[in-house]
C-alpha cells in the first residue's frame, strides 16, 4: 500500500504542485484547502503524514496542528512555514510537528524532508511493535511464574505430607528400638521376680495369707509380661508369611471371637459385604490384628449397646473395610494423635492399638483414614492393596 499524505493549504497552487510531485513519486495524495475541512479527512482516511500550512485564513496552522496532535496522536505532521519565521517554526516544533518546510521549497527538499519522516514514522512504529511484543512477553512469563509458584506450592505441601509421615514413622521406629530393648531387660528380671515368687509360695504353704500373697504378686508379673509381649507386638514384625486370605472370612472369625462380648453389650452388628471373593495376599495374623484392634476400640465406645458396622468393598485393585461404631467419637483435637503411639484417653490403654494397625496397613502399602464427628460415633476406613506394596489406595 503507497503511504498517504494529506496536504493542507489554502493556496489551490500549493496543493495541485505538491499533489504533483509526490503523487511523481509514490505517494497517494489527498488534498484539502482548510484545516477544518482537513480534520475531517484526517478522522476518514487516516493518512500517516500530513503536510500542513502555517498561514490560513479561519483556523491557523498552529491551532490545526494542535488539534492533530491531540485527537491523532499517531499522524505525523509537517509544517509549511514563510521564509523568515525560524522562531514560529521552533514553536510548531514544541507544539508537536516532525518537521518544517520553508516556503517557496525546493522540489528535492521537499521530497526528501517527507521521506525522512516516513522513515522515521516506520522506526518509531517498528519500536512501537517490539514494545508491544515485550509487553506480551512480560505477561507471558508472569503467567509462568504464577504458575510455577503455583507448582512450588504444590509440591511444598506435598513435601510437608511426607514429612508428616516420616516423622510418624521415625516415631514407630523409635518405639520399635525402645520397646525391643526394653521387653529385653525388663524380662529377665521379672523372669526371676516369677521364679522366686513361686519358690516363697511353696516354702509358704502352711500359711494361707502369705500364699495368698505370693500369688498376688504372680499375677501382676503376669499382667506386666503381657504388657511387654503387647510391646514387642507392637514394634516389631514378628511372623511375616503372605499367603492368600479370604477377607469376608476372617472378619467372620474375628466377629465370631468377640461375639460373648457383643452381645453382654448388646451391639448390634451390621454387616455387608460386596458380592463375590475378596482375596489379598497378606499375613493372616496380621490382617486379624488390624480388625481386632479396630473392634476392640469400637466396642470399648458402646459399652451401654449400639451398632457396630463392618461393611466392605472392592475394586480391581484394593479392598476396603469400614469399621464403624455408634459410640461417642473422637474430640476433633485428638483426631491427629489417634494414630501415635501412647496415645490413649484410656486409664487402662497402652496407646498402641493404633500405632500397630497403621504400621500393619502401611507395611502393605495400604491406608486408613478416620472419620468422627462428636456424639455421631467414628468410623475407621482401612484399604488394603491386592497384593503388598501394589499401589491404588489413594
Ligand atoms: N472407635 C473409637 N471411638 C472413639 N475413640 C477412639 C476409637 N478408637 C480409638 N479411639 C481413641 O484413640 C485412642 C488410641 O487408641 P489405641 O487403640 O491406639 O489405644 P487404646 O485403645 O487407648 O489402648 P489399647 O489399644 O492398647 O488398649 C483411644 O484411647 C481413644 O481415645
Ligand atoms: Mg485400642
């Protein structure tokens, strides 16, 4: 497209020279012979240059340039001034014009002063386009950054979780090391407390009373060695032998070890179960553990009766088991602690039927979550991989 100037002049002379000479060269000429008229053409045809006319009867050169300047900012503007008004053509200058022609001009002049400010019309538009294009580039990376802090955040949060559950772990651990070494020495010397005890029973016997004591103290070495073999349960795996277990099948077992217990409570079971076989790979006794404790918890919340729900169901992948009771639920505040070990609100509790059910489940690869809502009973939801260490709970 040839670049278009308009020309500005009342003399018809000046227009029909000019048009001629840059017409001659390329340019598509628009002419008009009064700034009012050449505002209009300005606004329709949009030329990028217009060659404007100092002295003119109605609306003078200057008011015209200014008046282009403001509502096009983007059309360039070159003055004619008269010969001799060098300090009018400063003025036009600071007023916004590109540049100025002396009149009577030169032909050659005149071309070329217009080429210079077509070429640096071109410069200034290209330098516009980069700026434009830095702009976008600036957003463009804003928006990567956002979504890089976005994938930092993420991943922090991610990182956080592991951490948690390091830290739970190293707290297993822990207890696994101090548990080992303490069942260790603390049964050998109860070992003998039991032996010497039964020795004074024996020298005792023609005296009730004191036999009567020594049994005491048997029984309480009993209770304390039970102590310690829960201990010892509790830290370590003992008997790890996979081998195929029917889950609907050792629920019924377990369920059927603590029915005298069920029903001097008078809880009611609710069982469900998904149609057809459930069989993962895992250690009976270990699995059997998880539920034992889980009813355990479950029952010790329903001592007055209520409903005991063991419900379970399964994909492709995993099984689930939901263990819920109707009993009074778990203080939100100690929903995060359930799961250590030691924790317990029992006065009799050891705190570890938990921390054994969450290592078992997390040797297999599986997770359980919690659910309790105050005076609505709990419910623990435990999934189990089909085979150990398979993936697919989430
Ligand atoms: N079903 C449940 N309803 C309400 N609270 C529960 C339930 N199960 C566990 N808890 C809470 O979690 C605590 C920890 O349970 P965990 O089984 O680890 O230990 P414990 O039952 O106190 O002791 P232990 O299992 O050695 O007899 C309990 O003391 C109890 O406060
Ligand atoms: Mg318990």
């Amino acid at each position: 497209m040839a670049d278009r100037i308009l020309v500005i002049d009342d003399e018809k002379i000046i227009l029909e020279l000019t048009s001629m000479i840059l017409r001659s060269r390329g340019f598509e000429v628009l002419t008009s012979r009064s700034a009012v008229e050449g505002l209009e053409l300005i606004a329709r045809e949009q030329p990028a240059v217009v060659l404007l006319d100092y002295m003119m009867p109605v609306m003078d050169g200057l008011t015209a340039l200014k008046q282009i300047r403001e509502r096009f900012p983007g059309t360039y503007v070159i003055m004619f001034t008269g010969k001799g008004s060098e300090e009018i053509a400063v003025e036009l200058m600071k007023a916004g014009a590109s540049d100025y022609i002396l009149k009577p001009f030169n032909n050659q002049d005149l071309v070329e002063r217009i080429a210079k400010v077509f070429k640096i019309r071109r410069i200034e538009l290209a330098n516009q386009e980069l700026r434009d294009e830095r702009e976008r580039l600036l957003g463009e990376i804003e928006g990567w950054n956002q979504e890089l802090e976005r994938r930092v955040a993420e991943k922090s949060l991610e990182l956080e979780r592991a951490q948690m559950e390091l830290l739970l772990s190293e707290k297993l651990s822990t207890l696994g090391h101090l548990s080992a070494g303490l069942a260790h020495e603390v049964r050998n010397p109860l070992n003998s407390i039991s032996l010497f005890a039964q020795v004074l029973k024996q020298s005792l016997s023609s005296d009730p009373e004191s036999c009567a004591h020594a049994d005491k103290i048997l029984t309480e070495v009993d209770r304390i060695d039970d102590l310690l073999i829960k201990l010892l349960d509790a830290s370590k795996r003992s008997r790890f032998s996979p081998q195929q277990v029917d889950l609907a099948q050792l629920l019924d077992r377990v369920l059927d070890e603590f029915a005298p217990q069920l029903a001097a409570q008078k809880v009611e079971v609710e069982r469900n179960y998904q149609a057809g076989v459930s069989v993962i790979q895992a250690d009976p006794a270990e699995i059997k553990q998880i539920f034992t404790n889980l009813l355990a918890n479950a029952l010790y919340e329903m001592p007055q009766g209520g409903r005991l729900g063991v419900r379970m169901n399964k994909d492709e992948r995993t099984v689930s088991v939901a263990v819920s009771d109707t009993g009074k639920g778990v203080p939100p505040e100690n929903l995060g602690k359930i799961f250590d070990p030691f924790f317990t609100t029992k006065t009799k509790g050891t705190g570890f039927g938990l921390s054994v059910v969450l290592r078992i489940v997390r040797n297999y690869g599986g997770k359980i979550t919690v659910e309790s809502r105050k005076g609505d009973g709990t419910a623990f939801n435990v999934c189990l991989p089909l085979e150990p260490g398979a993936d697919g709970c989430q």
